[in-house]
C-alpha cells in the first residue's frame, strides 16, 4: 500500500517561519506560489523478513523522490513535529491504557506540577500517617526487626535496622499510583475503571487521547501544529445511540481525523465527502470516494466565466492548467449553456463533445442538495449500505421483501453475499443512489415497475448524466412488463389463486371469494400484508420462487452464476 501525504499551504506567507525553516529541505513551490510538502508512505512485503517494511520519502513538485539533504532522517522528524500522530487501535485494553508505563496516561503523569509548598506539606501528612499505621500493630515492628538483621549479616558492623513504607512518600511515586474512578449516575458509587463494561472502558481511552494529546500540543508551543488522529473502531462494544453521539466529541478534536470502523450507526452521520470506502480487490487494496472537482479538457474563456457567475458556483477555472473545473453534477439544460460558451470556438463539435463527456463524469458528485435529501430521508439505511459489495434498487417494500425471499430460495441470500437492496422511493431518488454506487465503485442495478413511473426513474438518471443506452444495454436498469407494476405482473404470471390464499391468512378474510377487481384493490391497498405472507412462502419453496415475475428471478439468477462484482 502507498500513501502520499500532502500538505499545502492555503495562501502565501501563512506558513509560519521556523515551520518553513525546518522544512526547507523538503519543501516545494506550488503553482500559485505557496509552499508544499509531500511525503510518500508505502509498506512492502519484505519475503526474507516475511513483513511489511515501512518507507517514506518525500517527493518533489513532480512526484519523483527527492535526493540530497532531502534523505536525512531529521527532515521526517521535522516533519512529524509539526504532524503528530496519535494513533489508537481497535484492540484497546483500558486498565492497560490507565498504566504509568502507557504512552498517553504516562505523558499526562509526567506533566503533572504540583507547587512546592503543598507538596512539603502533604509529604509531611503522608510521613505521619505512615508512622501510625504501622505503630498501629506491633507485629509489624516485630517483623522489621527480623527482616532488619539482613543489613546485619550484609555489612558486618552494628544492628541494622528494617522499615515498612506503607504509603507513597513521594509526589512522583503517589502521582505513579494514580487511579481512575468512575460512576455513571450521582446517587452511584465510585468504581475503579476495570469494574466498569467494555463500552465505558473504550470511551476512556477516546477521551483519554483527546487529553493527551491537547496536554502534548500545549507543550509544544509551535505555531503551525496540525494534529493527525488515527483510531480504529471508536465505536466498539457501544451500542447506537451511543456510536451516533460519539461522532460529534470525535469530530471536535483539533485536527485531521481518520477514523476506520465497521458501524452503520457510526457512518449514517458522517458527511458524504468525509467517507472513505477501503476495500481488498484482487489483492490489492483500493480506496473509493466522491470527487469534490472535477478538471475537464474545455479551455476557460470569458464566456465561460460569466456563465460560471450565474450557475451557482458549478464551475470554476483550474489554477494550473486553466481549464474548467465542475464542482458538482449539472443537468442537460446547462450543459447546452456551457455548449453555447464555445460557439464561436472552430473546434465547436469537439467542445460540445467534451462538454458531454464532462457532464457524464460529473454524475457521481453529490451536491448539497443530494446530501440534505439523504440527511433527511436515507439516514436510516445510509450507514448500512457503505458496507455492501453491491445494490440492488428498488421501488418499495414488497419488491425489498421478494428479492431476499428469492435470494434464500434460489440458494444465493443475499446478505451473505453483501447485497444491499435500497427501497429507493421512501428514502430520496435513483439518481443519487446510482451515483453514490458509480463513486464508490459499487456494482448496481435498479429494478423498477414497467408503469410511468419507470419513465420518469429512468428520466431522472438522464438528467444526472447517465447514459440511457448503457443502462439498458449493461443490465443496469431492468422493469417489469409495461405497463405492470409488481401486483399487475403476479396476476399476468397465474398467481391469483395464491394471492387469494396469502391474503386470507394476512387476516383478510372475504379475499378467498370477492371479485377479481377487488382481489386487485386488496392487494395494492395491502402490499405488505400479502407480500410479507408470500414471500415466506417463495423462501421456502424454489419451484415457486422460478414461478415469480422474471425479472426478479433473472436478476438474483445472472448474479447467482455470475458473481455478484460482475
């Protein structure tokens, strides 16, 4: 794995000048003017060693290593100076972490300062209350006396004495011993953190670095410190309400945070653009997000830069190469304004070739709006469907409650085999799950009703910058019949009889003998009443789940045979 880490200074002269001293050997200039430094991480397999080795070099303004002063071993300890890292892992021990040998508790320990005159005076309470706890029990005198005759034999020359030291006394020793007690309502007793659950334990270390590392930064007094914190599963043995409330205390720490876990509940609440998804590929590791901008080919001309003032900051002029640079997703209507910039222009059929180019890239960013739809109707799934390997969109419930039901029968369930399916309609649109899945190089389909409805999804994705005919030429975008929905479609494929009986037992007792028409009415009025019978029905019996809508069991077949990355 190889990581560049790159720091950029965000305007001329704001760098600090001991932090561009220490640097210089490694520092390069931008474009603009300002000062970078990059620094590249790679861990590889050493066969001999049979482990990882860890090297880092610092590149140059075109990504090559740099050579010289720049190889010194101080240039990464100036580097780190003004980097921290405070790293945390899954694996945390809290009475281990609560140790004077520990690195975080230790550090707080030694930073401890306690002024002379309390410590004189509580050295002397201490001495005194030693002296009469151990005159409190003459046995123990009688022991120190035996004990005290090894100084005896030892030396050779007079009695010898022996004491007991039953209490620190010293500041260093007493802050050594220092302990931590916790209670978690007024009206508890104090208990020592190892008397505690697992969830408050792993807090204390959170908040534990938290202190450790203000103490460290405070101490430090370097203009220019940036902190980085690494923590790996902060949300361990909590359970979700507390992994949500975590977040924010997380977010507020002073500094770069990366943060890896595994909780839905964690990630629902993070920022779209803050989410990183890491995943192992063909034995490589692969990491997938959401652009914030994307640079075109198109030339920045005045044009371009009047239409860029009306769009809503939309487009921008790329500082080095000045080209034009989206910042979020747009619709056909301006991408025939951006078209209309290059009128004039003699390579106008190319220009308008790229505009659409562009445009089809840009369908995978999110932009304010899509992450408002999703803060407000995705939440409730959102953390869950980052960790699947695929998705599959659909409609409502009763096609969310088929499709597992199929995937159970035709022996390929789809949780075990990381598919996610999204009920698209009652949290936000296809277009913006379709282009979360193409970000973050998730495999997708949608599956939908062959009604009008099916028109405007597909509508929608086009408006995005989909292609119509990738869609539908990849398997991507699949419907029903037109023009059934899911309930026209079971009645096309003989299944009344079934819905007769799976109703009756939902509780809707005339559905054996009522007409056809109100056979209809019952089963659209009563979607997930009948399917949650049925589907029950097809998870346990495959000759019947071949007998559902084809579409449904064309799809969870192809990725049955073929893999679900395919």
């Amino acid at each position: 794995m190889t990581i560049d880490i790159v720091l950029e200074e965000p305007e001329v002269g704001v760098w600090d000048a001991d932090m561009v001293a220490v640097l210089e050997d490694v520092m390069t200039i931008l474009p603009g003017g300002t000062n970078g430094v990059t620094v590249r991480v790679a861990c590889v397999w050493n066969a001999d060693k049979e482990a990882f080795d860890p090297r880092w070099e610092f590149l140059d303004a075109g990504g090559q290593p740099m050579t010289g002063k720049a190889q010194r071993a101080t240039n990464l300890t100036g580097f780190f100076a003004y980097l921290p890292l405070f790293w945390l892992n899954a694996l945390r021990d809290a009475p281990d972490e609560f140790t004077p040998r520990a690195s975080y508790w230790g550090r707080l320990l030694r930073s401890v300062r306690i002024p002379n005159e309390l410590e004189n005076e509580a050295l002397k309470t201490l001495a005194d209350l030693d002296s009469r706890l151990i005159a409190a029990d003459p046995h123990l005198a009688e022991i120190a006396r035996g004990i005290g005759q090894a100084t005896q034999v030892a030396i050779g020359e007079g009695p010898g004495a022996a004491k007991f030291n039953m209490l620190p006394l010293g500041i260093e020793a007493m802050l050594q011993r220092t302990g931590l007690m916790l209670r978690n309502e007024n009206l508890w007793p104090w208990l020592p953190l190892a008397s505690h659950g697992q969830g408050l334990q792993s807090l204390t270390v959170i908040f534990l670095l938290q202190a450790a590392a203000l103490q460290q930064l405070t101490e430090a007094e370097r203009p220019g410190i940036e902190a980085v914190f690494a923590i790996e599963e902060p949300e361990a043995h909590l359970h979700p309400q507390a992994a949500r409330t975590l977040l924010p205390h997380i977010l507020a720490l002073k500094g770069q945070k990366l943060i890896a876990t595994h909780s839905p509940y964690f990630t629902q609440h993070v920022p779209l653009h803050d989410l990183r998804l890491v995943r192992l590929r063909g034995g490589s590791t692969e990491v997938a997000a959401i652009p914030r901008r994307i640079v075109s080919d198109l030339p920045w001309t005045d044009q371009v830069a009047s239409l860029a003032v009306h769009s809503g900051a939309m487009f921008e002029k790329d500082s080095v190469g000045g080209r034009v640079v989206a910042t979020f997703w747009f619709n056909e209507a301006l991408a025939d304004r951006l078209k209309a910039c290059y009128r004039a222009d003699p390579t106008g059929a190319a220009r308008r070739s790229a505009v659409d180019t562009l445009r089809h890239s840009c369908r995978v960013m999110v932009s304010p709006d899509d992450e408002r739809e999703l803060g407000f109707h995705g939440r409730r799934m959102r953390g869950e469907i980052f960790f699947a390997r695929r998705w599959i969109l659909v409609e409502g419930v009763s096609d969310y409650l088929l499709l597992h039901a199929l995937g159970q029968a035709l022996d390929w369930p789809l949780d075990a085999h990381g598919v996610a399916v999204i009920d698209f309609q009652q949290a936000g649109s296809p277009g913006i799950y379709a282009a979360l899945a193409e970000a973050f190089a998730i495999p997708w389909n949608i599956l939908a009703d062959g009604d009008a409805e099916s028109t405007k999804f597909l509508s929608q994705l086009r408006e995005r910058g989909f292609r119509e005919n990738d869609l539908r030429t990849s398997g991507q975008f699949v419907t029903l019949p037109p023009p059934n929905n899911l309930e026209d479609q079971l009645f096309a494929d003989g299944h009344e009889a079934l819905l007769r009986e799976v109703l009756e037992k939902a509780g809707c007792g005339h559905a054996r003998g009522c007409t056809e028409a109100d056979l209809r009415g019952l089963v659209k009025n009563r979607k997930t009443d009948y399917m949650g019978k049925l589907a029950s029905r097809v998870a346990g019996d495959p000759q019947l789940a071949a007998r559902m809508p084809a579409p449904f069991v064309g799809l969870i077949t192809r990725l049955r045979e073929a893999g679900h990355d395919s």
